[in-house]
C-alpha cells in the first residue's frame, strides 16, 4: 500500500507527463498548420466575369447600344423590304394592265379588219400603245412588258409567262409575214382566225389566276 507521500509523487509525475504530451501535440498541429499550403482563391470562370462585366455600367451601356443599333438596322432592313414589295406589286399590276389592253385592242381591231392594212394596224400593239396609257410603258414591246412580268411572279405563274412569251414571238413573225403584203390586199379569213386565235391563247394564259 501506497503512502501518501508516495501517492503524491506519482500524482505530480503524472500531470508532468500531461503536460509534456499537451506540448507536445500543440507543437505538432503548429508546425502542420505551418506546413499545410494557403487555401486558394475561389476561380472565376468566363461566364461569371462576363456577367460581372454587363453588370458594371460600362457594360450596361455597352449592351444598350448594341441592341439599339441592331434593333434600328432590322427595323431599317424590315422597312426597305416592305417597299421593294410594295413597289413590285404596284409595277406587277400596271404592267399587267397594259398588256391586258393591247390583247383587247388587237382582237377587237382584228375582228373588224377588212384588208391587210386594217391587220397591219391591229397588230401595233406588239411594238407599242396606239392609245397611251402609261408614259413610262407605251413605247416597249409586247415582249419586253412580258420579261418584266416574269422577274416579278414566282412558281408556276413564271411558267405561264414563259408560255406567253414563246406566244409574242409567234405572234410578231406572223406580223412580219403581212409586212410583205400590200395593205389593200383584203385579209383572207384563215389569217384572220390564226391572228385572233394566238391572241386570245395568249389572254388565257394572262388572266389564269395564280396558283
């Protein structure tokens, strides 16, 4: 059985060997706190810094321009777009309109033609407007009315115009054969029904409503 002078020294080496061991690992976590790298700064990817960027007044400003500028060049774009379209429309209908009354002026003027003169005269309307309608479209052709025509249609309505003009061409050979013929030779039925014939095969393929 322990004394109690001996109880008390080996209390006293005890709590000398505690502090020993507490120095100890104090010393260790000291120096590995030490020894362990800093933490590194939290990364920033594109994304992030660009939306810091738009979020600065300069970006703000810079953003604002641009969608004002490309929203004034589609605007710009939509509104020049709008009168090319107009503008076509509006030369579609009046060159449609002078070849609608050059057709019906050379068939009512075949129909009453007496002689090859009387011909001669009906069939003008393939080279020019007797009777002007349109500053700007009484001296072209028949042929070249139809080429603009065309330029401006799409789809199966350019096809009938093709076929249109394959038809003027027929139809200003034919003229050209009654050049040859003098103008108070009277017109011979077969003529007359071949002119009036192409004439009106070409206002078919004129007023057939598009598809």
């Amino acid at each position: 059985m322990l004394t109690e002078e001996e109880a008390k020294r080996i209390a006293a080496e005890e709590r000398y060997r505690h502090e020993i061991r507490k120095s100890l690992a104090d010393g260790e976590a000291t120096v590995a706190a030490a020894a362990a790298p800093a933490p590194e700064p939290a990364k920033h990817g594109f994304s992030a810094k660009l939306m810091e960027f738009l979020n600065s007044s300069v970006g703000m400003w810079l953003l604002s321009s641009v969608v004002l500028t490309g929203g004034a060049a589609l605007l710009q774009q939509i509104q020049h777009n709008h009168e090319v379209a107009l503008k076509n429309r509006q030369d579609l209908t009046s060159h449609r309109f002078e070849i609608e009354h050059r057709l019906d002026a050379m068939v009512f003027l075949l129909r009453r033609a007496k002689t090859v003169g009387d011909a001669k005269a009906a069939l003008n309307g393939i080279f020019k407007n007797p009777i002007p309608l349109s500053a700007e479209l009484q001296n072209r052709s028949l042929g070249s009315l139809y080429l603009t025509v065309y330029t401006l249609l799409e789809g199966s309505a350019q096809d009938k115009t093709t076929q249109a003009v394959k038809l003027v061409k027929r139809l200003e050979e034919a003229e050209l054969l009654l050049q040859s013929e003098p103008d108070s030779k009277p017109l011979d039925e077969t003529q007359r029904t071949q002119l009036t014939k192409l004439i009106t095969t070409i206002q078919h393929l004129h007023f057939v409503p598009e598809k």
